[in-house]
C-alpha cells in the first residue's frame, strides 16, 4: 500500500465531491493557500475580539451585579490608591525636600526603583505562569495544534493574553502613583502623554522574558516532576528570606533618622542597576516629570523630554528584541514540548490513609458517623487538592508574615495616638482576616452544594437525611476556618500588644464571623445551585456568588464596627482629651457589652436564617 | 495518503505504541480498535500532530507530521474524542475561524458553512453561543468544521460516543459517502457495531502493538463459524494475543 507523493496530493487543486450536488467545493489546499503570517494574526485577532465581545456583552446581561461590584470596586480602589500615593508625595515634598532637591530625588527614585523592581520580578512569574496553564493545559491550544497555524502564531495569540492578564494589576497600581506624582512634582503635559508608551513597552520586556523561560523549561524538562519544581522554590525561599530579613530589618531607634535612610538607600541600591528595565523606566519618568529649564548654552539631548523620548526608544527597542526572541524561542521549542509535555510520566498515586486522616477522624468522635464521613470526604477533597489550599496558605500566610510585621512602629510612649492607632489596627485586621476568609467561603464553600449536583447519584441515594449533608458542609466551612483564622486574630493582637479584655473581644468576633460566613455561603449555595456548571470559581463568579460575597462583606463590617466601636471608646476614656465628654465613661461598660451582644444577635441571624433557608431548599432540591 | 512507519511511542517507561508500521489509502475508512489504553489516542495524537513519535514517522500525504507540520495538518480534518468549542462563540463563527485558518476566502467558507449546517443539521442552533450546545450539538457542530475545508483525511477519535441513534446514522452516513467519494478516514471507536458496519478495515490494537490489520472478512477467515462476529474475534484476539504482547512488552 502506498501513500504516495507529497506532490500528488497537492498539485494543484483539490477538488472533493461527497455526496452529490452538495459537495461541489473546489478550493486550492495548497501551503501557498493557507494564510500568511499578517492574515494568520488578523484572524486570531478577530477570534478574540469577538469573544471578548461577546463576553462583554454577557457581562452586563447575565451578571450585571458583578460587574458593576467590580467596576465599582475598582474605581473606588484606584481613588484610594491615588489619594494614599498623592499624600504620600505631598509629604515627601513638605517633609524632605521639593522637586528638585536632593533629598527629594532620592526618595523618589528610591520608591520608584523598588517599586518597579519588585513588579519587574512578579511580571516574569505570572506571566510564565500564566503562559505555561494557556499553551499547555488549554484545550484551545490544542485545537489550534491540530490546524495549520504557525506555532509561533500560537504562542503570540496565549502570550497576549498572559501579558493583559498579568499586567493588569501592575496598570491598577502603577496609574494612580505615577498621576498623583505628576501632579504633585507639577509636571509637564508629556509627562502624561510618555506615561502609556513607558509602561507598556516595560511590561512588555519582563513578560516576554517570562514567556520564553516558560517555553525553555517545558522544552527542556518536561519530565520536571512539581514535586522537584516545589522543593526548588522552597530552597530559593530559604536562601532568600535571610538576605530579605537582613535588608528589611533595621533596629528600632534608628528608624527614619538620616543615617537609617542612607543605609536604606545603600542596601536597596540592587534595585538602582543600570541594566534593569526598571531603572529604565523610573529614569524614563523621573525625566518626564522634571522641570527643566532650558538656557542657550543647554545641548538639546539635555531637555526632559528628550531623556524621556531616549528612554522609551531603549525600552521600545528591549521590548522589540526580546518580541523576536520569544517568537524564535516559540518557532523553536512550543510543538516539541506540547509533544514532551504531552507524553511526560504520569505517576499514579498510591492512597492509603494518612497521618491527616487519622487526626481528622480523631476530632470528630463526638460527631454522629454519617456527618463524620461526609467531614472526612470533604477534607480528603480538600487536602488532595492543592488549588484551593495553596491559595488559603499564600493569602493567610501573607496576612501571617504582615502581622508577625506590625510591631515595627512600635512606639514606647504612651500617648493617645498610639493607644487609637493600636485598638484601630487591631479591628482593621480582624476585618482583613474576615474579608479574606469570605472570598474563601464564597470561591470554595458556595460552590460545594452545586458541585455536590454531579455526584448526586451517591449522596442522594444514602441512607441519610439531606439535613446531614447540609449540616456537613456547615460544619467543615466554620470549624475548618476557625481555627486559622482565630491563630491569625491572635498573632496580630499579641505583636500589638492589646490588652486581654480587646483579644477576647477579637475570639469572640472571629468566631461570630466564621459561623455567619459559613452559614451565608452553605444557605445560599443551597438556595442557589448551578448544576450545569463543573467549574467552581464559574459557579462563584454567577449571581449567587456576588451575592453571598456581598453580602458576607457587609455581615463582617456590621459585627467589627459593632464590636470594635465600644472598645475602641472604652480603652481610650479618659486617656485623651476628648474622651469624657465624648462619652461618659461610667456608661462605656454598657455600651460595650450592648456592642458585643448586639454583634452576637447579628451573628446569631446571619448564621440561623441562611442555614435554615438552605436547608428548607435542599430537602425540595431537585437534581436535573 | 496515511503511514506509519516503525512509529513508537512512550510515556516514560510505558510503551503506548510500538514499532506500528500501517498505511491507509485514500477511500478507505480505517477503524482502529482496542482496550482503554491499548495506544489508539496516541497513534491519532500523533497522526494530527499533537505529539511526535518518539521513533519512525508518521507522514499524510506524503507529509511528515514533524518537520511538514503545516502541510500534513492542512490535509487533516480532526475531530476529537471530548468536542471543544470556544464557547462564547457562535457555530456558524466558529466554522468562519476554521474555514479562513484553512485559507478559504469568504464566499468559499460561507458556501462550505452552509452545505455542512445542511449536512449536519446545525441551522436551528447554529446562531446561537456554543456554551449552550449539548454534547451531541457540539460534536455535530466539530463535524461540520472537520469538514468544512474538504480535508483529504479525517481523523475522528470514538465519534459515536454521546450521539443520539438519529445523529450515529447521520454520522455513519456522512462517512460512508465521504469514503465513497475518496476521502481516507481513520477511526478509533470503542463501538464495534458501528466498525463492522462501516468500516473497509479494521486495525486491533492491544498494549501498543498492531495484532491484526486487514478487512473484516479476513479476520473471519482466522475464526470457526459461529464466532464471526466482529465482538467474539475482537475478544478472542485481544485476549490471548493481547497476553503475549503484554509479556513481550514486560
């Protein structure tokens, strides 16, 4: 049997006709007629205009409250941000010298070099990351592998989206300080006309760096088991933290004195490399921004804008190169390791009952059997699924590492303004732990019930009251947040220092906070299932998932203001000036124990009312 | 117009395909089948490009799949054994993205989009956003775009699998004339009903390894009267020489 030529099946034209008059197309299916390189890009351009239009469009139609939260979130963020940067500059400028001064140069540059340092590191890691999940582990990378599309197409097409997707949060940070010290060192028009061109063409650089290496390591060690990649990192982590420790850390005393701003100055002067794209950007704006006087005897190369024009043409030109690198590196490497990638070991794991489980089981004794199984399912479900601790592990262990942090404005006095910057820290960080623990109820709590649809044929079919099943989930969210976020509550109340009656004020709130949040997330994923979808975070994302996340925000700033009030007037009464006349100390007793016991009525409603609703529509719910 | 030749494949120490040597010309429809796990996915993997032999070749047309990549895939209609659509893009968008990467113009994708909503039946929904395609539309709808730019070779990984009775006819139908016509068809499929029915020669496959490659009525002349059907051979080959490959591989 013969295939025959390459020739034969090309030359010229191909004509198939199937099945009768309805296959009558004539099309040439040579490689000349497939598109070009332009046309290629034109078409995956309009593929993703009109997806990203379509999904606009269903936006605003299927979950307009999100957006709207969203957008509204934003707003008000980027507002924040820029107040907090444009007060931030204005002290710089009262406190340390104006535009122009040494000193003010300093600290400026300073900030920026180590802000966009930092970004420079974060923008090579998420956009790698974010790469590696699009071209690797999408199934519409695979579908365009399978067509005649240029690989190298391919990769651009994913890297677009890795660039947008890691730099958005760089541009929502990175606006509002560079419009709120444009402003206040008064700058110039180009100076808001260079910051667009500056920005991109830097992100442009540490994400293309991202993408190749992405495609370098999967190229080369697609056989890398995560395992290895995780011990890797966690070495690097080891290695780094002392030098971080080293750098950040810097006795009490000296803190904010001259000699302690040099040294600063001194142990970040990394981030100042010619070399960065950092510091071609920092240089880039702090030239744009700069009021240049120009006399006769000025060269024109000295004027700001040009030195802000020469930066962008070196930060252009770096992006530019490394856009050619990536597409040789794409030509190069992406077919080979989609096919290594594709065909690497996979390991199957070995279950046997763990150390874990055993604890588990060990806690639950006093439960009832059929709840205890149900807990342990979902903590096997839980464990074995590094998504979603891993993101409660980074984001607690953040909150952890501030708060082991927050000592160090330590003041010695005792003065009214530490006393109310203490007490207002302390509830502001309750509030913290319990906003982070409600995007945790909402993105894995709310969806559980949906989730539980698809398994149904199990669940529905036991011996066992629906109730239970409810009832399950409830006590997994509340005790299994629980205990972390009340060690985070009191980590941060013991490096504050508050007084005890203020920490068991904070125990008493987190509790009340873990039962409501988990209640609102088990009634309303009860009440408000989606069946049809498979993906957790799509279910969070729906209707219902805004909802209960709103609604948990709002249960959490009731029950601190709540409690947090009344304190806050209790420990101050008397220490300040206004304190007895503000309110009368021999009723404060009162109004903190009217505080804690209307927060408890609040949570006791936030945790009886949606727990009760979800049960009453589960025991009706019908798994279509 | 397909060929392997001595393609192996392995997963680390696992052996998926070993040392395959077949060729399919055009006007045939080449059923492949075998156990889960037997290397069927990843001889069609490699046969659309997705991942390359680890040894030999696979070539479409004459076209290596490794170093003609473009060429080889432009002769290839794939459609998959899980159907993926963009999903908040319509059919009918979706057949335009397939038929101008293919290199139609306009009037030539929107002539070939219309004859396969024909074909296929698509009109009712095509309009309408994929996401809400149950998975008997979606797998018409990758039939359609599998087609729609007349490819001398169709891939099709368990086509059967999710379809209603009226779609697997209209499946089976739409192979059968395309075979006619002369186009060469490789199939995987667990349904052996559906291969006897139309296939004009079967390929059993068992631990990586081809045990038997032919048409069905030579595989009948192997087997005693009364056990003819394309089930009890394909059981009573899978079993006894599938243990010897499965030795041989160890």
């Amino acid at each position: 049997m013969s295939a025959g030529s390459a020739d034969d099946y090309l030359a010229p034209a191909i004509a198939v006709s199937g099945s009768g008059a309805m296959r009558a197309v004539n099309w040439p299916a040579t490689l000349a007629s497939l598109p070009s390189e332009d046309r290629e890009a034109q078409l995956l351009w309009r593929l993703r205009y009109r997806t990203a239009r379509t999904q606009l469009a269903r936006l605003f139609v299927d979950a307009r409250l999100r957006t709207i939260l969203v957008s509204s979130l934003s707003v008000f963020f980027w507002i924040g941000l820029f107040l907090l940067f444009y007060e931030g500059f204005t002290f710089i400028v009262d406190n340390v010298g104006v535009p122009g001064a040494p000193y003010h140069a300093q600290t400026v540059q300073f900030v920026f070099h180590l802000f966009f340092a930092s970004l420079n590191i974060m923008l090579i890691f998420s956009s790698g990351i974010i790469l590696y999940s699009g071209l690797y582990n999408s199934p519409d990378a695979t579908l365009m592998l399978t067509m005649p599309i240029r690989p190298e197409r391919i990769v651009l097409f994913k890297f677009q989206e890795a660039v947008f997707y890691s730099s958005w949060g760089f541009f929502l940070l990175a606006s509002p300080i560079m419009i709120a010290y444009g402003i206040v060192a008064g700058a110039p028009w180009f100076y808001y006309l260079l910051l667009a061109p500056l920005i991109v063409s830097f992100v442009y650089i540490p994400c293309s760096i991202g993408a190749i290496c992405c495609l370098f390591v999967i190229h080369r060690l697609p056989k890398l088991r995560r395992i290895v990649v995780a011990g890797a990192l966690l070495l690097l982590v080891c290695a780094v933290t002392p030098l971080v420790w080293r750098t950040v850390n810097s006795p009490q005393s000296r803190l904010f004195g001259t000699e302690w701003f040099q040294d600063t100055l001194y142990r970040f002067r990394f981030t100042q490399q010619e070399w960065l794209p950092s510091t071609w950007l920092t240089n880039g704006l702090l030239e744009a921004a700069r009021q240049g006087t120009t006399t006769a005897a000025d060269e024109a190369t000295d004027l700001p804008i040009v030195q802000s024009i020469l930066y962008l043409a070196l930060l252009v030109s770096n992006a530019l190169f490394f856009h050619v690198l990536t597409i040789w590196a794409a030509k190069r490497w992406f077919r080979a390791s989609y096919a290594s990638f594709a065909c690497r070991v996979r390991r199957n794991r070995v279950i046997r009952r763990s150390l874990a489980d055993r604890v588990m089981s060990a806690l639950l004794v006093g439960f009832p059997l059929p709840l205890q199984l149900l807990l342990i399912k979902d903590w096997r479900l839980l464990r074995r699924d590094p998504v979603q601790w891993s993101q409660f592990l980074i984001f607690f262990g953040l909150l952890g590492l501030y708060f082991l942090n927050v000592d160090r404005f330590n003041n010695p006095h005792n003065d009214i303004g530490y006393l109310t910057w203490i007490n207002m820290v302390s509830f502001l960080n309750l509030a913290v732990v319990g906003l982070i623990l409600s995007t945790f109820t909402t993105r894995f709590i709310y969806p559980m019930i949906s989730l539980e649809g698809h398994c149904f044929w199990i669940l529905g079919l036991l011996p066992i009251d629906r109730d239970t099943i409810l009832w399950s989930k409830f006590w997994f969210a509340s005790l299994g947040s629980w205990i972390p976020c009340s060690l985070l509550v009191l980590l941060s109340d013991v490096m504050l220092r508050v007084p005890m009656m203020v920490v068991v004020v904070h125990q008493l709130t987190c509790v009340l906070l873990c039962l409501g949040l988990a209640s609102i997330a088990v009634g309303f994923g009860a009440m408000l299932p989606n069946f049809r979808e498979t993906s957790p975070s799509k279910i969070a994302a729906g209707f219902g998932g805004t909802l209960n996340l709103v609604l948990s925000a709002l249960y959490i700033m009731v029950v601190v203001v709540l409690t947090a009030l009344p304190c806050h007037f209790y420990l101050l009464a008397g220490k300040g000036p206004w304190g007895a006349s503000f309110v009368d100390p021999q009723y404060l007793r009162l109004w903190l124990i009217l505080g804690t016991v209307a927060a408890i009525i609040v949570g006791a409603i936030a945790t009886v009312v949606p727990l009760r609703r979800g049960l009453r529509a589960f025991r009706v719910l019908e798994f279509a | 117009m397909i060929e392997f030749q001595q393609v192996s494949r392995s997963y680390g120490e696992k052996l998926a395909v070993d040392n395959l040597n077949l060729a399919i010309n055009a006007g045939e429809l080449y059923a492949l089948l075998g156990h889960n796990g037997a290397g069927k996915t990843t001889a069609i993997k490699m046969l659309v490009g997705l991942i390359r032999p680890g040894a030999g070749s696979v070539r479409v047309g004459g076209y290596d799949l490794v170093s003609q990549t473009r060429q080889a895939t432009s002769l290839i209609g794939y459609v998959p054994d899980e159907p993926y659509l963009y999903d908040k893009l319509s059919g009918r968008e979706i057949l335009n993205f397939v038929g101008r990467m293919y290199g139609m113009d306009n009037e030539q994708v929107e002539r070939a989009a219309e004859r396969e909503i024909g074909r296929f039946e698509l009109a009712e929904f095509v309009d309408e956003l994929t996401e809400t395609y149950s998975h008997g539309m979606k797998q018409r709808t990758v039939f359609a775009a599998a087609l729609l730019h007349a490819p001398r070779v169709l891939v099709v990984d368990e086509p059967m699998i999710g379809l209603d009775p009226h779609s697997m006819r209209l499946v089976k139908d739409l192979m059968r004339n395309e075979v006619a016509a002369g186009m060469c068809i490789f199939m995987s499929t667990h349904t052996l009903q559906a291969a006897e029915e139309i296939a004009t020669r079967v390929g059993i496959m068992s631990h990586g390894h081809l045990l038997f490659d032919g048409t069905i009525d030579t595989l009948r002349e192997r087997f005693p009267a009364g056990q003819q059907s394309l089930e009890a051979m394909y059981l009573a080959l899978t079993e006894t020489k599938g243990k010897n490959a499965k030795a041989e591989a160890v």
